[in-house]
C-alpha cells in the first residue's frame, strides 16, 4: 500500500479528480490521508464528501476548522454563517446528519507508527508532547462522537484561553485543544497560541513565531504533516515538519505527499 497525504481541499473537487490522476492513484492498492478542511469556500463541498466516503480503502481524516464549522452548521439551528460560506449544498442535502454523523467521527490527530508519521490540520503546539498531544486529541474526539457534542459547538468559537493551565473549565479546554489542532498559526515565545495573525512568517510582529520555529518540549522524531496555511505555499524549514496546504482554493495548487518518501505532487 502506498500512502498519500492530500492539503486542504476545501470544496476543490475537480482538482482532487485531477491530483488523483497526477499520482495515478489505484483505489485498491492506495490510502489516502486528508489533512482536514474538507469542505468550503470551494465550489464542490458536497462531492468532496460524497467522494472520500465511498472510497474502497478508507481515508485517514484529520479535522480541520472548516470541517467543524459544518459540523456546527449542521447541528446548531441557530449557529451563523461566515461571509464566506459554500455549504449549502451540504446543508440542503437529505444526507446531511448521515454526512455529519461521519464527519464527527474522524480523529483530530492521525498516527502511523510503521511510516513515522503524525498528522494534523494545523500543527502540534510545541509546548505540547506527541503523547500529550495524542491524549488531548483522543478527549475532543471523545466529546465530538459522544452524546453532548452539540455542546461543545454552541461553544467552540473564540480565540481563548491562548494555553493549558490547572484552572480551565472544561469548555475552555476543549476550544484551546480545537483551536491548537485546527487554527493555530503562531505562538509567542512561551508557546502561548496567538490566533490574531494569518499573515506570511516574513511580516509577522515582534513577539510571536511560526509554531514550528519554537523549541519543542520534547524533540519531534517523527515526520509531521500540516495544512492550514496556505500563505506557506507548501513551505516549512524544519526538515521533519510537512506543510502541504498550498492554496488551491485561493487560486494555487493542491498537494499530495507520499508518505513512503515524502515526495511531493501536485494539481491546479
């Protein structure tokens, strides 16, 4: 089995079809990864789910925050719609709890211990370990596929608490775990999460750092794939950390990144 690693394919359909082709991907002898965000701002959301579900070897899914803001649209009457939204074609769909109640249940956080791979939508905080990144994943999971999941959207918006610490009340802890995993870009120095800044690493304030630039509490010895940032366009400069959204839905490219070898390929 060969496995690829797709960016961020927000709605992209088209341009999945033609990676797909660019790889010459064989359904039967390949597993694909998807890095999260799935789904918006792209025209085709609903294919792209209709699409990765049907799939004879299942994906490997990561959520993205594009991901939960479906889940959130789906689930919460009364929840609001970015300026931005493409969704509804997903939102008026009679499969929209079926596609909702699949969504739910894929992982914030995917490892392979036999590819030395981790994956997630926008990185692992580096005051963060695997093992504790793995633990915080698994508890957001957990409250995502069990029977108060609705509870934690109608609260899952907001860019705090910015780090973990004794005092948290639950909700606050959950949304500092969804946003690291799913919205983080850059950390000040004490790793502390500063979700204010979406620009390139080269414009960005004194005081905060690209996550992966800052010392890590416990070296990575593992190969990391990232999306999220596609002001990246595919670039990160720490040799074991894989940035691979590349901006398709803003005009750029999408990506896949075999996993055997990290090789890179790509489609507009």
């Amino acid at each position: 089995m060969t496995d690829y690693a797709i960016g961020d394919v927000q709605g992209c359909y088209d341009a999945l079809i033609r990676l797909l082709e660019v790889i010459q991907y064989d359904d039967a002898k390949d597993r694909l990864w998807f890095v999260g965000d799935l789904v918006n701002r792209g025209p085709k959301s609903l294919e792209v789910l209709t699409f990765i579900r049907s799939l004879k070897t299942p994906a490997v899914i990561t959520l993205g925050n594009h991901d939960l803001h479906l889940l959130a649209r789906i689930y919460l009457p009364d929840s609001k719609a970015s300026k931005d939204d493409t969704l509804d074609a997903v939102l008026n769909s009679e499969n929209k709890l079926e596609l909702g109640a699949w969504l739910k249940q894929q992982p914030l956080l995917a490892y392979d211990s036999s590819l030395n791979t981790v994956m997630t939508h926008a990185g692992i905080p580096p005051s963060w370990t695997l093992e504790e990144a793995k633990a915080y994943a698994k508890l957001l999971e957990n409250t995502l596929q069990g029977d108060h999941f609705s509870a934690f959207l109608a609260h899952m918006y907001g860019n705090t608490p910015s780090h973990l610490h004794a005092d948290l009340p639950e909700i606050d802890k959950l949304r500092l775990i969804c946003n690291a995993f799913t919205r983080m870009r850059y950390c000040n120095a004490e790793g502390h999460l500063d979700l204010s800044i979406k620009t390139k690493p080269a414009h960005a304030p004194d005081g905060v750092y690209p996550w992966y630039a800052l010392p890590r509490a416990e070296s990575l010895q593992q190969h990391l794939v990232f999306g999220h940032w596609a002001a990246l366009e595919g670039h990160c400069p720490v040799a074991n950390i894989h940035a691979i959204d590349t901006g398709c839905v803003w005009g750029g490219t999408l990506t896949a990144l075999r996993l055997q070898d990290m090789r890179l390929y790509q489609a507009i």
